[in-house]
C-alpha cells in the first residue's frame, strides 16, 4: 500500500487512470464510496424491514380486520385484505434477519468501518480495495436474494429468524419451509462470505497500515471497536455458515444432523439420530457474538462522538478498551442462556447464567465512562449528540431486563415471550440504530461534503425516542403477564384479552416511529445535493479523517500522509488557543501527552 506514490496518489495519472462511472460508483475500489454503497444498501434494506414490521404489528393490535395495506402488499396472502396466518410468521423472520444481518450488521459496520478506518488511522485506503469491492458486492447480492425469496409461490422463509429445525429442515412441513428457505440459506452463505472478506480486511488495515506515530494507544476508540468486531466476525461467523451447510444436507441430501424420530401425518419418515438442540448450539454460537458485532461499532461510534461534543477527553481510555476487549471475549462463552428450556443440564445452565451476569460488568464501565464523559462538558447539543445519549439510555434499560433473562431460573418465566423482545430491541436494536444514527448525523459531512438539516434532525430524534419507548417499554408488562412471541393472533385466548388494549397502544407508536423516518429520509437524500456546504472540520475534532480535504480523492491526502503525535482526545487542553487540538499537531517544549 505504501508503494503508492504520496505524489502520485491523489492524481488520475501514474497509479490511478481516468474513473469512469462504472469504475468510480458501481465497481469502486475506494473505501469511500464503498461505504457509501454499504449505508444506501442497508438503508434500504431497513425500509423493508420497518414496513415489515408495522404489517405485523397491525394484524396483532387488529386481529384478522380487513386491511387495505396488507391486501395491496401481500396480494393471495391477505384475501380480502386479511393477513393470512402463514405470512405472518413469514413477515417476522425476514424483517428480523433484514435487521439483525443487513442493517445493523453490514449497513453500521460495513458503512463506519470502510469509512472511518483508513482515514482515522492515516491510510490511503483499505489493505486490499478489490476484496474490500468484493465484500461490498456479495453483501448486495445476498440481499437480492433476500428481497427475491419474498416473492415464491409458496412464501418466504418461516421458522423465526432463529430458523430453528425441524420447521426449517423439513421442506414440507410448512408453505415457508420450501423454496422461500433454501433462498434464505442461500443468502446467509453469501452474506456470512461478504462478512469474512470484509472482516479479514478491516484487521489487516488497522495492524498493518497506521500512519507514523499511530501507535496502538493513540487509536480512537472507533478503530479499536471496529477492529475487535471483525476479529468477534471471524471466530463466530464460519459456525452459522457450517450450521447452515448442515442445514441444506438435511434439506437435501437425506442426512440427519438436525432431525430425529420425525412423523408428519401419521407418516414416519426415515431421520434419525440427530438433534434440533445441536442447530441450537451452532446457531447461538454465533448468534450471542452478533449482538456484540452489532452494538459494539455503536459504542465506538457513541464514544467518539460524546467526546467531541462535550469538548472533554473521554474519561477512562484504556479503561474503555479493555471493556471493548472483555465483552469480545465473554460474548463467545454466553450463547446457552438462549437455551435454558431447551432441556440443558442445570449445572451447565448455571455456568452460563454467571458468565452472562460477568458481561454486565465491561458493560457498566462503559456507561459509566460515557456518563463521566458529559459530566461538566461543554455539551453541544447537535443531533448526533442527542443520538448518543439516546443511545446510552436504551442500552442501561435495555441492559438491565437482560439481568433478568441471564439467570436461569428467571429465565424460564419470560422465555419467548414479548419481555425478551423488549429486552433485546432496546438494548440491540434501538441502541444499534441510534449509534448508526449518531455515526450518519456526524460523519455525513465527511461522507458527502454537505451538512444535514439540524431541525429537522432535532426532530427526528425527539419523535423516535418517544416512540421507541412507546413501542418496546409496555411489551415488557404484557411480556411478564405470559404473552408468547410470534402468536398469528391473541384472541383465541381469553387469558391474553387484557393485554389487547396494550398491543393497540404499542402498534400506534409503532406506526408513528415507522412514518417519521421518512423524515430523516428526506433529509438525508436532499442534503447529498442541496445540504449547506461542510467546512473541512465543522466539529472541530481531534482525528486524522478531518486533516483530509473535503473533496474526496483517491489516496485521501494530497501529498504525505499526517504524522501522529498525540492521542485522539486532546479536548480543552491547557495551554492551547483553540479547545481541541488535532492529532497532527506536534506537543509544544514541554508539553506532556496526556496520561490515559
């Protein structure tokens, strides 16, 4: 990498010839616009899966009530306008895999990684463009096939986003367990590939292309956070990708890894010897570390952000990068407390219940850490700072249910009711989308060279706050009082009817928080062409992304990449005119680094 010329590398001549528009928007190599590729993706991809959602909610809070937008949408699976009960299930798993795996997974990491790793530690680019263009391509071709799969005759995968056997294994056993399933492995195999090429590359860059000085322990916390979520992505990722391979074997080929002692009809059919608790263990091997692989680039995100708008060093550096490290460690040894039903031995069942409670510690250091941080900061209260500190609201509340659900004998109580929905959207999925929010809102300048709309970024944080309460807070009530999860409809039940009038109140915000992100739509698509023009470094931050000009170019740097001197955080530094003071800038005679 570094035999691009420094001269040389911000010209079309020499290394780089003339881009084309193919070469420069559609089969980049440049990390930039990657990134982009991977938010507009992912964006989509969220628009979908938000759609989804409201679709679902509305059958729960109206039960098999004629609707115009499901007889539009769903087309033979909402006759006359009523939702049909096996999309139902359909609609549930895809909008969870889109979340989980498309938005939050590649949209925030793919986005932020490919963004901010070469710039925040003065590269020209990622150690290989061409894998990292790969990784980008495989990712949107396995959510073609995603979209694809909703258009099967017989319906789209349907076994809960888990895909849990023997509903997955047996393609007869439902409409979504045909055609609509294989597609859905057949997009995870290529997701899981664009993850691995992606995370391979993020860890070679971050170890091998830092700029001089760049020292380990002058990284923002971004980088550290990227880099140990691509290291968590390689240990864990290749376990759902065999589950999956075992998965089709049975599908196809006759083998019974996962099935046993089957009957359908009457009929016994020929499986025998395996275990759907095995599927269990391989899926929750890597499902626990993807939680992490999703918040985690959030906390980096969050931590940068936080420091930069409260114009102080963020508290406890290395305290901070040994939680990063110690949650990327216990997230790998936690996966059986998703399974204290699944008959597991109560001795084992023991054991993950104290690592799991282990992980809140790294976990409170964090909050803590950020809490201080603000603390008697000169708090600039743009929308991104706002998204931070939405974020660490929903991670504590969400994270203090998950006390809860970690012990065992708890545990059993509230499993696979809507408490544990509650629980994992506040603390995975609203704390992930605020820190992608909170990431979009404060690198969009350096993304596209213009500014969002403040107002109407002020707005669409109050609205979605409100309404992420709105929804995920009363489900953890009608969660306590029994309501199972993935239930078609709750009025066959007369013990679940006084938790109808709670599921209407849940829907409306729903609806509302789904409609208002139209909002942040419309900002962010006007803003890339009609935003106010960004300075060079419109937050006065201390990282290396905003030495770099504000018209992209290949290499980043004109001339020679900035030397580091200093660590990423030097905010209202004694002795300084100006209350930050970038990392580029040489320590004054007798100025001493900061001690973090």
């Amino acid at each position: 990498m570094s035999a691009h010329a420094d001269t040389h590398a911000h010209d079309d001549h020499g290394h780089h010839h003339k881009e084309t528009f193919v070469t420069k928007y559609i089969f980049s190599q440049d990390h930039k616009m990657i990134a982009k590729q991977y938010l507009i993706t992912g964006t989509i991809m969220g628009v979908i899966g938000v759609l989804m959602s409201i679709m679902f909610r509305m059958q729960i809070a109206w039960p098999e009530q004629p609707n115009v937008l499901f007889e539009a949408l769903l087309g033979k699976w909402a006759p006359e306008g009523v939702m049909d009960a096996d999309i139902y299930l359909a609609l549930v798993t895809i909008h969870g895999t889109i979340m989980v795996f498309f938005v939050l997974t590649a949209g925030l990491s793919g986005t932020f990684s490919n963004l901010l790793i070469p710039l925040q530690i003065g590269a020209r680019d990622m150690a290989s463009g061409f894998l990292n263009m790969v990784s980008y391509w495989l990712f949107f071709l396995s959510s073609v096939i995603m979209v694809i799969s909703l258009f099967v005759e017989a319906g789209p995968a349907a076994a809960g986003w888990t895909i849990y056997p023997p509903l997955s294994a047996l393609p007869l056993a439902q409409s979504g367990s045909g055609m609509g399933m294989t597609l859905w492995l057949v997009s995870m195999a290529i997701f899981i590939a664009s993850s691995l090429l992606g995370s391979l590359n993020y860890i070679v860059t971050v170890i091998n292309l830092r700029t001089k000085g760049m020292s380990m322990t002058r990284l923002p916390l971004t980088i550290w956070a990227f880099f140990v979520t691509a290291v968590i992505g390689v240990v864990s990722f290749p376990v759902l990708l065999s589950a999956a391979l075992l998965l089709i074997m049975d599908r196809s080929f006759g083998t019974s890894f996962f099935l046993s002692d089957i009957f359908i009809q009457g009929e016994v059919l020929h499986y025998q010897g395996g275990s759907p608790v095995l599927f269990e263990h391989l899926f929750w091997f890597l499902g626990h570390p993807e939680v992490y692989i999703v918040i985690l680039p959030a906390m980096g995100l969050v931590s940068e952000i936080m420091a930069s708008n409260s114009r102080k060093p963020i508290f406890g550096y290395r305290a901070m990068i040994m939680s990063i490290l110690a949650i990327a460690f216990l997230s790998t040894i936690v996966w059986g407390h998703h399974m204290f039903i699944s008959g597991m031995n109560p001795f084992l069942g023991s054991v993950f219940t104290f690592t799991t409670l282990l992980i809140a510690i790294p976990s409170a250091v964090k909050a803590f850490n950020w809490i201080t941080t603000i603390w008697k900061g000169n708090v600039q209260m743009n929308p991104a700072m706002l998204f931070s500190i939405g974020f660490v609201s929903t991670f504590i509340t969400g994270g203090l249910t998950g006390i809860i659900l970690g012990d065992s004998a708890l545990d059993i109580n509230v499993h696979d009711t809507y408490f544990v929905v509650a629980h994992f959207h506040l603390v995975m999925g609203i704390s992930a989308l605020y820190g992608m929010f909170a990431g979009i809102y404060h690198w969009f300048p350096k993304m596209f060279g213009r500014m969002l709309n403040k107002n109407l970024g002020y707005l669409h944080f109050w609205v979605t706050a409100v309404c992420a309460y709105g929804v995920f807070f009363p489900m953890h009530f009608i969660g306590m009082a029994g309501l199972p999860r993935r239930y078609y409809t709750n009025s066959n039940f007369p013990l679940f009817d006084d938790t109808a009038n709670a599921n209407v109140v849940i829907t409306i915000f729903a609806i509302v928080g789904g409609i208002f992100q139209l909002v942040y739509l419309w900002n962010f698509f006007y803003s890339i062409f009609y935003g106010k023009r960004a300075v060079k470094n419109p937050w006065k931050s201390t990282t290396l992304e905003w030495t770099a000009p504000v018209e992209h170019m290949h290499g980043n740097w004109p001339g020679e990449i900035p030397h580091v001197h200093r660590w990423a955080y030097d905010y209202s530094k004694p002795g300084h005119d100006e209350d930050f003071v970038p990392q580029n800038i040489p320590l004054k005679d007798g100025e001493e680094e900061l001690q973090h």
